[in-house]
C-alpha cells in the first residue's frame, strides 16, 4: 500500500473517531497534569514498514468527567501513517482518574505528545 493512501487512510480514521470539534471541552490540561488509572501499550503495524516506526506526534483526547477516553484527533502527524494510526487506536483503551475542579469531576482536552 502506497504511503499517500495510507496517510489518507490515517486522517479518514482520525475524522472518523473523534468528537465533533463542538463537543469537545474547552479545558484544556497536559498529559503530565493527569494521573492514568493503569498503563496501555502503544501498539501499531509495523511489518507494512521498514522495522518498527519512528517519529513525533500529537493527539489530542477528549476525557469524560468519569475519565473515560471519548475522542481522538491527530494534531501533528509523525509522518508515519501506521504509527498515528497505532496511537490513536491504543489511546482509546486509556482510562484516566477523573479531572476535578472544585471537588467536581470535570471533562477536558488532553495534548499527549508521543515520541518513539
């Protein structure tokens, strides 16, 4: 498969999984600001790519009130078609302690940086 159709491919899952941009909280916290309820793996594809994938990229996740992962978008592409397929896709089974706000479970944007 050519890297042009798998980077559209890419941004077709990422326009496909995500929430409306209107649903999306207008808090906006960093990942190092919030406290994981357990690890999950970062898994991706890469026998359709020369070894394993390298680059940078950017998610930004919607997180419910209860901490759960609602949305996903790519805000800075690695490059790497199947490595920001393979994180979109293993951000979804995060789960998150609740962001509070005056003793209230809030929901909010997460940046999450990855670089591998």
């Amino acid at each position: 498969m050519s890297r042009v159709l798998l980077a559209a491919l890419a941004l077709l899952l990422a326009a496909c999984a995500s929430t409306p941009e209107e649903a999306w909280p207008e808090r906006e916290v960093s990942i190092f600001q919030m406290r994981l309820r357990e690890p999950f793996p970062l898994v991706y594809n890469y026998r359709l790519m020369d070894g394993p994938p390298k680059g940078r990229l950017i998610l930004r996740l919607h997180v419910d009130a209860a901490g759960d992962v609602r949305g996903v978008r790519l805000v800075q592409s690695s490059g790497q078609p199947n490595l920001d397929e393979g994180a979109m896709q293993s951000v979804w089974k995060a789960s998150f302690h609740p962001w509070r706000v005056d003793g209230q479970a809030v929901p909010v944007s997460v940046v999450l940086p990855l670089q591998r």
